[in-house]
C-alpha cells in the first residue's frame, strides 16, 4: 500500500466515524419523534374514541412500526460497532506495515550492502572455523610426534642412569648428568600434557 493509498484509507475511515456519528444521533432523534407521534395517534383515537376508531387500526400499526424500526435500529447500532472495529484495526495494521516498509526502504537505502555483508560475514566465520579444525588437528599430529620423540628420549635417559649406576662410583658425574636429564625430559613431558590438556578444551 502507497502512501496516497494509505492517505485515502485514513480519510475513508474519518469520513465512516463521522457519518456513523451523525447517523446514530440523527436516527436516535427521528425515532424519539416516530414513537413520540405513534404514541400521539394512539392517545388522540382514545381520547376521540369512535370519531377515529378507524384510525385506531392505522395509528396501532405506526406504533408497531416504530417499534419494528427501533428494533432494527438496535441491529444496526450492534453491527456498526463491529466494522468500526475492523476499519480502526485494517487503518492500524495498513499503517503498521507501511512504517516497516518505510524501515525495510531506510535499510535499503542506507545499508544496501548489509545483507551481502552479513553474508560474506557468515562464509569467513565457517572458513575460519573450518581453518581452526584444520590448524587443531594439524598441532594434534605435531604434538603426537614431539609426545614419541619426548619417550624416546626418555627411554635413552632411563637406559643412561642404569648404565651410570652400573659403572659403580667412578660413574658419578654420568649420573648426575643422566639425573638431570631425566628432571629436564620429565618436566618438558608435564610442559607437554598441561599444554595438550589447554589445547584440547579450545579445539574440540
């Protein structure tokens, strides 16, 4: 819906309350003054008694009439009430949807790339998080790899403070080198496996 549409809706609306306004008091006075003439006619054919007992035919009917037509009318005031209702609601709704149009539009217009950008956004951060699986499993691989060559290293350690405890006192110094080793490769091993621990919980 325009905006030269939703201007017309607006004026239609305007226009049904004022005519509905001006026609539920103008009727409520023309059927005051029905019943009130109804009732005239009935009280002029008692009071005149058989000089209008024809007309009291006629002015029982216009009182039935006008009683009908107050009925009626009590119809019609129901049923307006209901398509007010509907018209305030279908104006709101009209001019609800035309403020989001106008927003869509100002979005538009003042950020036209930003669908592309959110777009492109949303490829880089799978890209990346493919990236960082990729990365993940790659420092995995490596650090199985240092992990073998750390028991390696290990074993020679083990290998070399039997062998310094083999060769009796003389063997001193080659112990005290292979003790430190030992503490050196022990605490690289703790190094590694508080790292992989870190590691793991980031890249799972």
């Amino acid at each position: 819906m325009d905006d030269q549409s939703l201007d017309t809706l607006r004026r239609d609306f305007i226009a049904v309350a004022d005519a509905t306004y001006a026609f539920q008091g103008a009727l409520k006075k023309r059927l005051r003054e029905i019943d009130r003439k109804a009732l005239n006619a009935q009280v002029l054919v008692k009071r005149h008694g058989k000089e209008l007992a024809g007309y009291g035919v006629v002015a029982q009917a216009f009182r039935e009439g006008a009683q009908a037509m107050q009925a009626a009318a009590e119809q019609v005031q129901k049923l307006i009430n209901p398509l007010m209702l509907h018209f305030m609601e279908t104006l709101r709704d009209a001019q609800q949807m035309e403020s989001l149009r106008n927003i869509h539009n100002a979005a538009t217009v003042h950020c036209p790339s930003l669908a592309e950008r959110m777009r492109q956004h949303a490829d880089m951060q799978d890209r990346h998080a493919a990236g960082s699986r990729r990365a993940g499993l790659a420092l995995n691989s490596a650090l199985d790899r240092f992990q073998s060559v750390i028991a390696e290293l290990d074993y020679v350690v083990v290998n070399g403070r039997i062998e310094a405890a083999l060769k009796g006192t003389v063997s001193a110094p080659l112990a005290q080198v292979s003790l430190e080793m030992d503490r050196s490769v022990s605490g690289v091993q703790e190094l590694l496996r508080t790292y992989r621990e870190q590691i793991e919980r980031i890249i799972e």
